[in-house]
C-alpha cells in the first residue's frame, strides 16, 4: 500500500506542476497579447491626435489666407483709383507670401500624416491660392480684369476647404 500512495503522489505532484506550468504560459500569452493590444491602442491613438493636430493647423491657416483675401478684395473695392491702393496691395501681397509659406508647411505636415486621400485634399486646397496669387499680382500691376479673376477664385478655394475637411473627418474615423 506505501508503494501506491508513492506513485499517487508522485502523479499528483507531477500533475500539479504540469498544470502550474501550464497555466503561467497561458498567463503569459494573455499578458503579451495585451500589451500588445493596448500598444497598438495607444499607437493608433496618437496618430488620431497627431493627424487632427495637422488637419487643424491646416484649417486654421487656409481661415487666415482666406481673411487676407478678404482684404485684398476690400481694398480693390475701397481705394481703386487711388495711391494709396498700389501701396496697400503691396503690402498685402507681401503678407500672402508669408501666409502662403505657411500654409504650405500644413500641408507638408498633412502629407506626413496622411492618409493619402488627406494628403492629395491638403494639396488641392494648396493649389486653390495659385488663381488669388496670380490675380493678385495682375491687379498690382492695373490689368482690368485681375479683380474678377480674383473674385472668381474665393468658390473654388473655400470648396477645396470643404473638400480637405471632409476628407480629415474621413481620416479620423478609420481606425
């Protein structure tokens, strides 16, 4: 009978260690896996922030060339025929360089960030400044109908606004 309690135990024993080991390699598994889950949890949290960072930036600065632009059209319609317009414009176009330069370092960041469809947005709503820009300088310059060509241009760039936001809110609901 000793001899069976023996073996009884030693099967016990050994089962107990078995199971033991068992289950801290099951424990271990689960605890990688939610490491790794919770890694990429905070992974895909921070370039949600990052991208919304970039997206704002972007917005906030096409607001700012937009009440530049404003301001461009309210001085064609105030001072034309006057001095003081070439002097005001001047000073304008100067303002719309920095601005642009800007603006396109938003864009840079977005391209970044992506996604793609953010990305090919920002750079549309970058290209949308170019008609501004050119008018801009024909107006500086007297041609008669620089003014409309300016003025033509503000549905198309506040369009290409609406086009980059939809694609960001896009961008941000993927997951």
């Amino acid at each position: 009978m000793a001899d069976n309690t023996f073996w009884i135990a030693a099967l016990t024993g050994s089962t107990a260690v078995v199971a033991s080991w068992v289950t801290s390699r099951g424990n271990t598994r689960a605890a990688r896996i939610q490491a790794d889950t919770a890694a990429l949890a905070q992974r895909a949290e921070r370039l949600r922030d990052s991208r919304r960072t970039a997206y704002l930036e972007l917005i906030e600065q096409t607001h700012r060339m937009g009440e530049l632009y404003w301001e461009v059209a309210a001085v064609q319609e105030k001072e034309s025929g006057t001095e003081r317009r070439a002097a005001l414009l001047d000073e304008l176009a100067e303002r719309e360089r920095d601005e642009y330069g800007t603006l396109r370092r938003c864009v840079r960041v977005v391209e970044l960030e992506g996604p793609a469809a953010a990305a090919t947005a920002a750079n549309a709503l970058q290209r949308s400044t170019g008609p501004f820009h050119r008018a801009l300088s024909a107006m500086r310059s007297g041609e008669p109908e620089a003014f409309q060509r300016f003025d033509a241009a503000f549905r198309p760039f506040w369009q290409a606004l609406t086009d980059f936001v939809d694609a960001a809110k896009t961008a941000l609901q993927e997951p």
